[in-house]
C-alpha cells in the first residue's frame, strides 16, 4: 500500500457519527433482554457478481445464496475491501454473495432473532464487546476445527488470547478474526510540559500527571457510566491492581477482595483530580469528543480516537497525540479488548458456501488488516509477524511505531473463560455501576458487597 493508499483507508468513522447511525443505546440491559430483542434498522447489502478471474474457485463446486452478517467497521475502507473481496470470491465460484453490514449495537439482537427463527444469515460476526461468540451461542454453532486449526498451522499457532475467544469444549466454535488494541492516547506537548515527555506508563502516572494537567486546563478521562469503554477501562484497572470478578475457575466470585478497594480508591482519586466530573454521564463517543476538543489530555481508546482527528484535516492536533500502551498497576499491565470473530449457524443454509469463503478469507486475512490500517488486530503469530513488519512500512509516525497488544489483552471473566455467567456480568455493566457508587461517595465495604452479591446472584442462575 502506497502512501496515498494509506491517507485514503485511514479514515475511521468517528465513534460520536458511528453512534448516531446506530440509533441505539445500550443501558444496563442484561444478557436475557438482549437475547429477546429483535434487531432492526437499514442494512446495506453487496451481491455477489464481479469482474472473471479476481478470485480463485475452489476445489468443491458450490452455488446458491450465501448470506453474512457483518459490523460496520470504524474504519469504513475496511468494509470497502471487504464488500469487493467477498463479491469477486462469488463471481469465481458461481455463488450468489451478499454482505449485510448493521451498526456494532444491534448485532446481539440480530443474532437472538435469528436464533429463535432458526433462519437468517450463514455467516455471522460476533462483537464480543456487546454481546455473544462463542462461549455465549457454542450450542448454536458449527465446529471449525477443519479451518481453524488448519490455518494455526500454517501461520505459527493461535495465540493463547484467540484460543480463550473461540475454542469451546474442544471445539473451535468461531473464527478468532481480530481484536483492537486499547492503549492510552494522550497529548505529547502536555505530558512534556509537566515533564512526562513519554506520557503515563501506570494508572499512578494518569492521577499524578493528571492532577496537574487537570489544573492546567486539561483534564483527562474514562467515562464511569453504563457503556463499552467504561467496561473496557475499569476492568483494566482491576485486573492491574490484582482485582477480578471472578476465580480462575470461572465459578467463584472474587469481586470482595483488597485489591478491588486498591483499585476502587485509585478510580475515585482519579475522577477527582485528574477528570472532569462529566464523565458519569459519558456514553462511547464522548471521550473522543474531549480529545478532538484540544482539551483533553488523555484517554483510554482504541486508536480510532486519534485517527478521526486525523481525518477531520485536524493535522496540527494529530501531531501532537501520541500512543501509549495500557497501563500497568501493582500487579499486572492487563486491560479489556474488543474482539471480532465469525462463526456458522448450525441451521445455516449454505454451510458449504460459508466454509469455502471463510477459508478463503483466513488465506488473504493479511489484505483485510492492511485495508484496517492494522486496526484489526491479529490473533495468530504469522499473522502479528507479517503485520507489524508491514506497519513499520507506513509514512505515519504514530502508526509505524505500533507493536503486539495480545501480551495485555483479557476478555470478560479473566483470569477465568469468558463464559455466558461473564457475558452477563458485562452486559449488564455491574463494574461500571460499582464506580459510579464510589466516586458519588458511596461507603466502599458496603458497595462492594452490594457487587459481590449482584455477581454471585448471576453466577448461580449457571450453576
């Protein structure tokens, strides 16, 4: 990809838009509504027809319809490859393709719908920050096994990460496609000036450094109210002071512990001195909206934050954000990624149809991250080598400097597997709320145990 390639694909939809065209919100709704809901809105669809000779056939004759249910993706030259890719594919193997393509927030309800018709899409994404996968839906999918372990041998092995995303009772139950990076994005010419040239390293960094910087006219801030980012960055902060909801073992509720008041403390240390007290109201796109502002001087965000300053023509603002990896505490450098994974419905009307792209998919899945901007993160070890020397490659300081974030990444239920008991506890954002309780002055002992008894209330309906 050359240079101007690269300006053209690097342009994210902004997390404050992307929300707007969603119309949805997602409050502390729990995993069970979810599964009821129907989902709704317009989706855009690509049929499989396109030019002879840009893809390969395969090696078993296919033919029919085959239907795949997608996110749009913050960066919107992804969904371009993707459209293109999955339509020339079509045309080479007499298959009829067509890529449906709904916001991130209305997939669970797409997938509960489709579940309880037993009709739909063949292939389906899953975007585990709201909802779903594997762990969630194993019943309901076919076993990958043939392509999955098949493609880990190729390219060097699945990471341990991507495992914990997809492999369910001995089966690969999804595809593990990409997950995205969580780092710290903070102002440069900021952090210099109080003498923190290379920005904050741990959680203490953010409240001393942020304290001054808040002082100065620039707070920072996570935001502490039901929503993904929220989730994402609390449990970094306790799964880095040695925090967890739950036991290794995935059944025994831990939440009541030390670690989770260390953690508690230094969240209401921060809100007080370092953010500003607008953030119990935020919702996904606000913390963007602080950066982009100029008043800002750090937040906890995938990169698509800084990207849309970017795109926005703000160059002057863009050159001054740099980024920083999550940030360790006392125990651990630990935080919640989203991921991406696919998988086939068992009740799929083209099964062969799905198989055969998704094979080819996994063969080219190198074209796709490039078509990101390396925003998919890879998940499989050819993949992450291959990657980051490509990245290296870019014309974009801030970008080429990235390397692997699987080392820090954590699904819900760390340290134990992301069960449906986990998913629930997350969808249902009882870490977010604990927060809040705290910063507005709440007694910690008895927030706390108000928590451990929300958690294990969940934990025992799975039991």
């Amino acid at each position: 990809m050359d240079a101007n390639t690269w300006k053209r694909a690097a342009r994210p939809l902004p997390r404050r838009r992307f929300l707007q065209v969603a119309g949805l919100t997602v409050g502390a709704a729990s995993a069970a509504s979810l599964l009821a809901a129907c989902g709704g809105g317009e989706s855009k669809q690509t049929a499989g027809q396109a030019a002879p000779g840009t893809a390969q056939p395969g090696a078993k004759k296919l033919g029919g319809d085959l239907k795949i249910l997608m996110w749009s993706h913050f960066v919107p030259a992804y969904d371009q490859w993707f459209d293109k890719f999955a339509k020339d594919w079509g045309a080479a193997n007499g298959v009829n393709v067509r890529v449906d393509h709904i916001p991130h927030l209305q997939l669970p309800a797409r997938h509960a719908a489709e579940i309880a018709s037993q009709a739909g899409h063949d292939l389906v994404q899953f975007a585990l920050a709201v909802g779903g996968g594997a762990h969630f839906y194993a019943k309901h999918l076919e076993d990958l096994d043939d392509i999955v372990a098949k493609v880990g041998e190729e390219k060097g092995g699945w990471t341990d990460f991507a495992k914990r995303t997809s492999f369910v009772g001995g089966h690969w139950k999804t595809f593990p496609d990409f997950f995205i990076r969580f780092p710290i994005l903070y102002r440069e010419d900021l952090w210099a000036e109080i003498g923190m040239p290379k920005g904050p390293d741990t959680w203490e960094d953010i409240l001393v450094g942020g304290r001054k910087l808040k002082a100065m006219g620039f707070p920072g801030g996570f935001g502490i109210n039901n929503h993904a980012d929220s989730n994402a960055t609390l449990h970094a902060i306790l799964w880095s002071y040695g925090a967890k909801t739950v036991q290794e073992d995935g059944k025994t509720v831990a939440i009541n512990s030390k670690e989770t008041r260390e953690a508690l403390r230094l969240v209401k240390a921060i809100f007080e001195e370092a953010m500003t007290p607008e953030t119990l109201a935020w919702d996904d796109s606000s913390n963007n909206t602080l950066l982009a502002s100029g008043k800002g001087s750090w937040i906890h965000n995938p990169i698509s934050a800084s990207l849309s300053i970017k795109n926005d023509k703000n160059l002057e603002l863009y050159n001054k954000i740099g980024i920083a990896n999550t940030p360790k505490g006392p125990a651990d450098r630990r935080t919640y990624v989203p991921v991406n994974t696919f998988g086939i419905w068992k009740f799929a009307n083209n099964k062969d149809a799905a198989r055969a792209f998704l094979r080819h998919y996994a063969a080219n899945w190198m074209e796709g991250y490039k078509a990101s901007v390396s925003y998919n993160e890879p998940m499989l070890k050819g993949w992450i080598d291959e990657g980051f020397k490509w990245v290296a490659t870019l014309d974009d300081p801030k970008i080429k400097t990235l390397t692997d974030f699987s080392p820090y990444a954590a699904m819900n239920g760390y340290p134990g597997p992301a069960t449906p008991a986990a998913e629930e506890v997350f969808q249902t954002y009882i870490i977010p709320q604990m927060a809040a309780k705290i910063v507005k002055g709440g007694n910690i002992d008895d927030v706390v145990r108000d928590t451990e008894t929300a958690i294990k209330k969940i934990y025992d309906k799975y039991a």
